[in-house]
C-alpha cells in the first residue's frame, strides 16, 4: 500500500526532477556551465544518491530571474 504522501503527489511529482542532461538541453548550455551555475547556487538542486536532479519550478524560477535582470 502505498504511504499518504505519495498518494496525495500522485506520479507528476517524478516528473517535475530534471536530470543535468535535460537541463542542459533546455537551456542549450553545456555540461560544465550547468554544474557550474549549480555549484555557484545560481540553480538550486537536490541529490538522491549519486543522481542530482534539479526541480523544473527552480529551472522556471532561474529563467524568469535572469530575463528581470536582463530587461532592468
């Protein structure tokens, strides 16, 4: 049976975790430009296990934020 918490998230909640290779491809950047904005703390991520996924609201939020600056 499955807990409450994931019975509430429902399968969408995998989804919205990008992996480093479709983040790239999203943005069009190479690897070590996503590592690097991930290890400056530009984009935020999470690790499961050895895996770094970073939520697609974070990727949103990181878009949204750099064309405020851009248009200031």
């Amino acid at each position: 049976m499955a807990s409450p918490a994931m019975t509430h998230r429902g399968p969408s909640a995998v989804q919205e975790l990008l992996t480093v290779p479709q983040v790239m491809a999203r943005l069009q950047l190479g690897r070590s430009t996503v590592y690097d904005l991930l290890r400056s703390g530009q984009l935020a991520s999470i690790t499961l296990g050895r895996a770094r996924r970073i939520p697609a609201h974070i990727l949103t939020d990181f878009i949204r934020t750099r064309l405020d600056q851009e248009a200031a």
